[in-house]
C-alpha cells in the first residue's frame, strides 16, 4: 500500500472511529440530560399541586387542555388526603394509586405502559400528590432530538472525510512532485534536487542528494580512470609495436636480438600495468570484502619479498624482514601481499645497485605498521602526496620505468583496511621509507 493510502486509511478510520463514538457519547449524555430535566419538571409539578391540595374540584380535565407548544406534556396527577383517599386528580388518572412509593421517583407499568411517577407529601403530611410521565412519550421525545443532531453530524462526517481526503492530496504533493522529477531523470544527469520540500522528507531528500554526489564523484572518478588507463596503455603497446617492426626490419641478428629484447621489457612493462589496473578495480569493486578475515602481516610480508627474489638478485639487493610475528591483523590477506609487494618493488627498482632494502614490521596503536625503507633518492617532500594519486610518475629516469599506480594502488589498500599509508625519509635521511598501517 502506497503511504497516501495507508495515511488515508488510517485518518479516515480514525474519523470514522471518532465519529461514532462522538455520536454515541452524545447521545448518551442527551438522554440522561432530557431525563434529568422531565423529572425535575415532574417533582416542580407535583410541588405547585401540593399547594392546593385543598381545593374542592375532584377532577381536572388535562386531556383536553391546548398544547401551547409540540413538546408541552398533559399533566397526569393525583392527590391522596392520608394517601388513601383520592380527593384531586386528572381526568386520565384512574382510581388507582400510580405508585406504592411515597417520596421520590419511582418507575411503575400500568395499563400496558410504563410510567415515570414522583410523590411527593405536602408540608403537614396530609396530603400525597403524585404526577407521572409515560416514559414512551419520554423516548419519542429523545429520539426527536437525537433526530435532529443526527443531521449535522451526518454532514460533518463526509465533509471531513473530503476534507482529509484532499488535505492529504496537498500535504504529499511535494513528495509526488520528488518522485516525479526522480522518474523523469536521465540516468546520466546526477544534480541534486532541487525545490523546497517537506521538513519529513528534507532529510531524505539530503541523503539522495549525497548519495547522487558520490555517484557522479565516482562516475567522474571512473572516467578519469578509464581515459588515463587508455593512455598509459597506448606507451607499452606502441612502444612494443615499434621494437616489433624494428625486429622484422633489422639487418643483422645483433640488432634484431636488441629490438626483441626491448619488445619484450615493452612487454613486461604493459603487462604490469594490467595487472595493476586489474588490482585497482578489485580493490574498487568492494570484492576483497567476502575473504577478509585474520591473517599474520608477517607471513604476507614473506610472500610478498619471495615473490620478487628474481627482481632483487637481478639488481643484486639485499631484502631484510625483521620484527613482531605472527602480528595478526583482519582483513584480505591477498591485497596486504600485493601492498607490502608493491612497496618492496619499488624500493628494488628505484634504490641502487646492492642496495639494501628493509622491512620492518610493528605495533602501530591497535594495529601493526610495515615500514619498507631502501637507499635510493627518496622522493622529495613536496612531491610526496602527488606520488599517491593515481598515474602520477615522478621526473627522473626511475620514474620513466613505473605507471603511476603501485603507490595509489597501496594507499587505498590501507585505506579499505582501516589504515593508512605515509612516506618519508629514509634512516639517516637517505632513500625513503614508506610506512604502511593497517589495523
């Protein structure tokens, strides 16, 4: 059910709910009201009565006396000397006693009707009046008025059915009009939404908003990603491309060799960067979430320094791991390999010729640090956050060799885990030292 009906629905029901209890509520009280007023008109009757219980004239005609308006009441009374004589009464009222009571109200059936009788002594007690109503007259009179009440309130009930009806219409149009801009967008146009709406609304309206801001971050993200990709790409290939129709076209073997061999760091150079453009969108994608769980950063730190033996001995560096084990941490154990290997590939590539590489693993607050430092020429201070954005190489001949991403691809490793990357300067100021947390 759409929230207009079912708000309809529960207004609606509520009214009618209310409605019949108003109605039965009033009438109720109009009856106990109406009673409350005959019987005080009945004892003021038999009062006025008891004052002239003396007169000689045994029978009064109140049958046939004018009705001056629809609701007066012919008088029906009798008037007892010792209470068992009848010395005064109405023409209606028979020779028998309405009531066996003496004093007060009392309800009495006689000649097939119910009547509502009061008695009433006068002031020597010598002389009881009692003057009675036919309570059948009592309840065409309550339903007559009750009749008439009926009307208004059966009005009112439509009226402020329409009422909400239409008040809902208006108050859930702005929330209508929301929907409608929403159906009518172009899954390419992202703006926020704009136009005043409800204060119930507003903080939805505010999260859509800033859901569609990082949605059109991440397609603007996405884009560049793509677009900067398709370049860094386009270098290996024709690169590789090049060394090819050089190949084909040498001369002598020695040159042909030359050019192959050069096709073939071409190669391995695009071969890299698809592997890292294929780890980045992984890491994106969310997907190392499923397989997060513990794992020692000692043991990933292992396999990622075996996985680049080949690297270090063909430059001769020397890899260090020392510290904490089994330092356990909670995440993807397969991306932590790919971040601290990238690190240690970084620091073979770009240190010197048996150079020394290290890495140090310890506690970092509630988690654990992997500190990776080499003696190359470090990267100065000023340039170090650029060096974490995507395709950003550093100007200089290492920076010619790498694609821009290792280091990008490492800082939202740790950011995903909770961490953090950092560089800094090298032991003694010399080379660098990138610091990465994770928690």
């Amino acid at each position: 059910m759409s929230v207009r009906g079912r708000l309809l629905a529960i207004l609606l029901g509520g009214l009618v709910v209310a409605w019949v209890a108003a109605a039965v509520a009033l009438a109720v009280k109009a009856d106990h009201e109406i009673e409350e007023v005959l019987d005080a008109q009945l004892a003021q009757k038999a009062a006025i009565l008891a004052l002239r219980a003396d007169d000689d004239e045994e029978a009064i005609d109140t049958e046939h006396a004018p009705a001056l308006h629809k609701y007066a009441k012919r008088l029906s009374f009798q008037v007892w000397k010792r209470g068992t004589r009848l010395v005064l009464h109405s023409a209606d009222a028979g020779g028998e006693r309405f009531s066996d009571e003496d004093s007060g109200f009392s309800t009495v059936d006689s000649g097939g009707r119910r009547w509502r009788v009061f008695s009433l002594w006068d002031g020597e007690r010598k002389y009881l009046v009692q003057v009675r109503d036919s309570l059948r007259d009592r309840d065409h009179l309550v339903l007559d008025i009750l009749a008439a009440l009926a009307w208004p309130l059966g009005v009112a009930l439509p009226a402020l059915a329409l009422l909400v009806w239409v008040s809902v219409g208006r108050s859930l149009r702005p929330l209508a009009r929301v929907g409608e801009e929403i159906a009518r967008r172009d899954p390419a146009y992202l703006e926020p939404i704009a136009g005043e709406v409800p204060a119930e609304i507003g903080p939805l309206v505010a999260r859509l908003n800033a859901l569609l801001a990082r949605v059109r971050s991440s397609l603007d993200g996405e884009r560049r990603f793509t677009s900067d990709a398709a370049h860094e790409l386009r270098t290996p290939l024709a690169a590789l491309r090049a060394q090819l129709q050089v190949a084909q076209g040498a001369g002598d073997a020695a040159s042909r060799d030359r050019a192959i061999a050069n096709a073939l760091l071409a190669g391995d150079r695009a071969t890299r960067l698809v592997e890292q453009l294929l780890t980045l969108a992984r890491v994106e994608q969310g997907a190392w979430k499923a397989a997060a769980a513990p794992f020692g950063l000692r043991q990933a730190a292992a396999e990622a320094i075996s996985q680049r033996a080949g690297a270090a001995a063909a430059k001769r560096a020397v890899v260090s791991l020392e510290g904490e084990e089994p330092a356990t941490v909670t995440g993807h154990e397969g991306l932590a390999v790919v971040a601290i290997g990238n690190l240690v590939d970084n620091a073979i590539r770009y240190g010197p010729e048996g150079g020394a590489v290290s890495v140090r693993i310890e506690r970092s607050g509630a988690g654990y640090a992997v500190r990776v430092a080499d003696e190359g020429p470090g990267i100065p201070a000023s340039r170090r956050e650029a060096a974490l954005r995507r395709f950003t190489r550093l100007e200089g001949a290492a920076g010619e060799e790498g694609s821009g991403l290792g280091l990008s691809i490492v800082s939202r490793i740790a950011e995903l885990h909770g961490g953090t990357l950092e560089l800094r300067d090298g032991p003694g100021g010399r080379g660098l030292e990138a610091i990465l947390r994770l928690a």
